[in-house]
C-alpha cells in the first residue's frame, strides 16, 4: 500500500513539472515577439491579403539618386551662408555704355602684293601667250594688288596722278626715291590701251580691289609702299640674273604671238619683223668672242667678250651700210631674250631659246 502511494506522489510530481514546463514555454511565447513574417519567408496562407505599395525602377541601373529634401529646419552650411552673403553686399552689374565708333578717315589696306615683270601684262597661257609692252632694258614692270578700304564717315577720292590735292594716294619708294604709278590696270586684254589714270571715287566704308603699275630700276632690291602717306610694308624684289655672253650660245627663235607694231621706220627692225625672219644666232667666232647674227635680216653684232657678266648687253648690229644700238636683255635665266633696236628701244622682240 505504502508502496502505491509512493508511486502516486511521484506520479503526481512529473504530472506537475510537465505542467510548469508547458507554462514556461507559453510565456517565452508570449513574452517575445515575432519576427516579421515577410522577413522571415513565411506563408501568408489563410492570412488577409495586404496592400502593398509598387516599387518604382529607373530604367538605367546607374540612374543618379534623388538628392535628400531640404530640412526647413536645418541651419545653411557657411558655404551658403557666404554666397548669400556676397550676393546681398555686391552692387548690381550694369551693363557698360555703347559707345559709337567714329570712322578713322584713312585708307585701311587688307590685302597688298607685289608682283615684278618685264612686261605690263600677258594674254594666254603657254605656249601661246602673247606678251605685251615689254619695260624699258634696264627697267621693270611693278604690278601692285591691293584691297582697300575707306573708312571715312562721307565718300573720298582716289587719284593715280598728282592733281591740286598732292600726290598719288599710292605710291612707291625706296630708300631715296620716289615712284608714282603709271595708272590702274583695268583691262589685261585691251593691249592698245591697258592702263587708265581716272580718279576712283570710295564711298563710305566701300572697299575696292586695285592693280596698280609702277615701272622702276630694275637694279632696286627693295621697295616700301606708300598710301596716303603711310607706309603699309616692305617688299623684296629678287635681283636679275647675271650671265655672259656666252651663256647664250646657241639658236633662238622669235615667238609669233607677241604684240608690236607690223611696220618701223627703222630699216632693222622692220627686217626683223617680217614674218618670215624668226632667227637669231649667238656663235663663238673667236676664242673668247661671241656674235649676234640675224642672218634672216641681213644683221651680224660687233664682237662681244664673254667675260662681261651682265643680264643687259649693250651691242651694235651692223645691217649693210647702216650700224644700230642695240640692247639684249636677259630674261628668266637666260630662257629668253629681248632685243632692242635703236636707241629709243621703240622696237623690241622676243626670243626663245630652241632645244636641241
């Protein structure tokens, strides 16, 4: 019996601890919260279905952050303060005041070149250029292209000659003397009258483009141009090529299309321009004596030393019974020649030289 009873008491006791073990679970239960469900990856089965907000994508992964909205009631960094600050204290900028521009009454010159040649002007292209009004032996064509511009409130007056005003309004100079022009080139194809000394007149502002020609030494290196007074640059001229006689040694044959007269006065000349006498001979006679001949003509040159250098020979051309001062220039290198017949050189004939 006693024995039952024991078993009852212990019986008793488990039933007991079982039950304070249950009550401890239960308050762990109760006492400590839940995580979130949506956290944790539980079911939502039997559950009320919650509303929940969409979530909103850039279209680029790299799209830049809204920044933070401004707190009202944060204070302004010392950076904000500063600007705030400047731009309370600055004055207002005013615009600055138009000023209008008054016309400086020159010539103002965009563009200026110097173009050298031994004559006025050329028509055509090679081989059948014809060229026109060859200098003088011992002188050069200047041909002076230029843009000018008036910049004057009312019109003014260009002129080419000297008149009552002074002189030209451009002209040429080197170091001690003075070179007026020969009028404006207007027209390269009209070889009868090329050249024009009308006064130009500018209107305000107005700009013009100008060929003017100037005929100086040709031994002048170096020129300056002049407009109104005003030096407007300087300009090197490249010097004459030397040669002796008997660099020009060989045949020569006059160019066809050139520009002179059909009949001279001068028994000479007119043989030369005969159409059918074309040829001009430069031999060596004698060791160190070169001749002229114009066997065509009738011609034959005084003996002339090949050690004078020189890019102008003075010669005489015997012609029958007649004797004539002439003048043989050298151009290009000794690539052509230019004879002058007569001491007013009024008759002057191209050769070049035959290859082979």
């Amino acid at each position: 019996m006693l024995r039952e009873i024991q078993l009852g008491k212990s019986l008793v006791w488990s039933l007991g601890g079982l039950a304070a073990a249950a009550l401890a679970v239960v308050a762990i239960f109760v006492i400590v919260p839940r995580k979130d469900e949506t956290n944790a990856g539980s079911s939502t089965v039997g559950r009320p279905e919650e509303t929940i907000p969409p979530i909103h994508r850039a279209s680029t992964p790299n799209a830049p952050k809204k920044p933070d909205p401004i707190d009202p009631t944060r204070p302004p960094s010392q950076e904000a303060q500063a600007k705030t600050s400047e731009s309370e204290t600055a004055d207002p900028v005013r615009p600055a005041p138009l000023v209008e521009r008054r016309p400086s009454e020159t010539w103002q010159i965009a563009s200026a070149s110097i173009e050298p040649s031994v004559f006025l002007f050329a028509v055509g292209k090679p081989p059948h250029t014809q060229w026109s009004r060859p200098a003088p032996a011992d002188r050069r064509y200047i041909v002076a292209s230029l843009s000018l511009t008036w910049d004057g409130g009312h019109s003014h007056m260009l002129t080419s000659t000297i008149s009552s005003g002074g002189l030209p309004t451009v002209r040429l100079t080197d170091r001690s003397n003075r070179y007026l022009p020969l009028g404006r080139l207007t027209d390269r194809r009209n070889h009868l009258a090329p050249l024009s000394q009308e006064s130009i007149v500018f209107g305000a502002g107005e700009t013009k483009i100008l060929d003017l020609v100037f005929l100086i030494p040709s031994h002048v290196g170096q020129i300056t141009l002049v407009v109104d007074g005003k030096r407007c640059g300087k300009f090197d001229l490249e010097a004459p090529a030397m040669v002796t006689p008997r660099d020009l040694i060989g045949d020569w044959r006059r160019t066809y299309p050139q520009f002179h007269s059909l009949r001279f006065e001068d028994a000479l000349a007119n043989g030369i321009a005969d159409a059918a006498c074309r040829t001009l001979r430069i031999t060596e006679t004698l060791p160190g004596v070169v001749e002229l001949q114009i066997p065509c003509a009738g011609g034959r040159s005084m003996p002339l030393l090949e050690s004078i250098a020189k890019n102008v020979l003075n010669i005489k051309i015997r012609a029958g019974a007649d004797e004539r001062s002439c003048r043989l220039r050298v151009i290009d290198r000794a690539k052509a020649l230019l004879l002058y017949v007569g001491e007013d050189e009024s008759a002057a004939f191209l050769f070049e030289r035959l290859q082979g």
